[in-house]
C-alpha cells in the first residue's frame, strides 16, 4: 500500500515510522509543508523512543507531485491547519485514494469531506501517546487502540485493507460503523485533558491524580457529556470519566499535544475542542462555564506569548 502522512508533528512521525518499519510492501512518504525540514528528515530518518524504540528511513517531500497518487493519505496535522493540508494533497488522489483524519477535536472530517468528497474521506481516532522531543524524534509514551471508519457509516474492503495494515504494522486498529460516535468520545477525552495540561504543564497521569485538576476535569467532562447526549451522540463508553481518567493513567508520561503548542508558543487546538462544546452548548442553550473558562484562559495564553514572565524576579 502506498501511504503518504501529511505533517511531522508526534502522531505523523509516529505513524509513518511505524508504518515503514512493518513488514509487507508498504510505501511510505511524509508530506511537510517546509522544504528544508523534509529534506532533513529524509536524510536523518525519523526515530522513535520510549515503549517502542527504532529507526525508520521514510521518504519525505514539501511537493505532493513527487509523491503522485496514493492509496491513502493520512491527515495528522493540527486542526486549524486541515483546509490547507488538504488543498495540498489534490496531486496523490486518484479515484480510489482515501483521506484519513486522526487528528484531534471535530471538524476534521466535514472538511475533509467537503473537500474530497465522501467516498474518499474517512474518519478516525487514535489513542497513541506522542511526544515530539526535536524534529524527526518522538517519544512514544503510550499505546492504546486505534479507530477508523467512513462517514456513512458502511465498512468495504479498502476500509478493512486500511485497517490490515494498521495492524501488521503494530497499530491496533478496529472498524467502525459511527465513526461521529468515535470522534466525539475521543473529543470527550481530549476536553478533560488537553487544557487542563497546557494550563497546569504537568502530564498526563498527574492530572487526574491532583483532587483540584481531577475535579476539573470531572466537571469539563460532564458539560461535554451533556452536550452530546443533547445532539444525540452515542458515546462509546457507558462512563465518560473513567474512560478519561483510565486513558490518563495509560499514558500517564505522555506530553499532550496541547502542552507542547504551548512550550512551544505556537497555536493551540482549544477552538476544536473545549471551543467545540462552548460553542455547541450555546446553540443547545447548555452552559458550559468550565469549558468556557478553559478556552479563555488557553486562549489568553496564545495571545501572550510574548508578554509572559519565564523566570523568576
């Protein structure tokens, strides 16, 4: 299968490693949006540390065209930036080709739809731990299953091929028939965790082990609970909290994405997430104070960069 992953950040580099070291014929290529950085990766390879631990030579390219047609591109890169991403892959689709999301929050997929077309678009979710330690490097601090599926809900071969080569190459992988559902109970999971560590600096176990952050992220997680059984969303677990609090203790060394964006200063996911339920439970006419406060605070902190004291007086 050839496969082409669009971004290097931790999940990108994560699983076009991991996709490369498998045994089979896989093709796999890395699309970065910078020149310099590709051409560094390709000659560097990518590495991957932690609870799995090697090296993966990939192909890497800022030109979808040297790529050309692929059997399935897979989106990993930061939600703001999915239109873009998308754009720049219109050289890899042929008439079978399909775009997967495993990124995090919603609205992911409609773009993806929108842009591509229903039969090529596809949704899913993955629980892997990431931690992008420099460029090319990553530290893999959890693992956990991986969930894909198409929007209308029906599972064909090439959705099942997809899933065969996930597996061979170490990420379990299952299938789904609501894939929304998926996508809305790993947003659950990233609402309780994501701004809660960007705004505290601490991983993920910490989190719901400290009484003042657990009961945080009990109550964020009940608001956006709430607005999904509103929108009559099935979630996958019959207790949202404890799926949260477990997923914590799975990847309890993991830096969350959101942590890194902001060690790094750079944008942050919040308006596809806690965003997401503020703006939901408005238009259900559910308050969701505690979601409202994340947002603003992370969004207050993007917005400052440049004003924060880092060290002591």
């Amino acid at each position: 299968m050839k496969i082409a992953v669009v971004g290097p950040g931790a999940i990108g580099t994560l699983f076009a490693a991991l996709l490369a070291k498998a045994k089979g014929a896989n093709e796999v290529w890395l699309l970065d949006k910078d020149p310099q950085r590709a051409k560094r990766l390709c000659a560097l390879g990518l590495k991957i540390e932690g609870i799995s631990d090697f090296k993966a030579q990939v192909s890497v390219t800022a030109d979808a065209r040297d790529i050309q047609t692929a059997n399935l591109v897979i989106i990993a890169v930061k939600s703001y930036d999915t239109e873009a991403a998308v754009k720049s892959i219109m050289p890899l689709l042929g008439e079978e080709t399909k775009v997967l999301t495993i990124q995090n929050g919603i609205g992911n997929l409609e773009i993806i739809t929108e842009l591509v077309g229903q039969q090529r678009a596809l949704g899913g979710i993955t629980a892997h731990g990431a931690t992008l330690i420099k460029e090319g490097c990553v530290k893999h601090a959890g693992r956990d299953e991986t969930i894909i599926g198409r929007p209308d809900g029906k599972i064909f071969g090439d959705v099942r091929a997809i899933a065969n080569a996930f597996n061979d190459a170490k990420i379990e992988t299952k299938m789904s028939k609501d894939i929304k559902a998926v996508i809305w109970s790993k947003l659950i999971v990233n609402v309780g965790v994501n701004a809660l560590a960007a705004l505290t600096r601490l991983c993920n176990g910490h989190i719901a082990k400290v009484d003042h952050s657990k009961e945080i992220l009990r109550q964020s997680v009940s608001e956006a609970v709430r607005v999904a059984k509103r929108k009559g969303i099935k979630l996958l677990y019959d207790d949202p909290l404890q799926k949260v609090e477990s997923v914590c203790a799975a990847t309890s060394a993991n830096v969350c994405s959101m942590l890194q964006d902001v060690l790094c200063q750079k944008p942050t996911e919040i308006d596809f997430i806690n965003g997401a339920i503020s703006r939901h439970g408005r238009s259900l006419g559910i308050k969701t104070p505690v979601n409202d406060m994340l947002f603003a605070l992370i969004k207050t902190i993007e917005s400052s960069y440049d004003k924060q004291i880092n060290k002591c007086l």
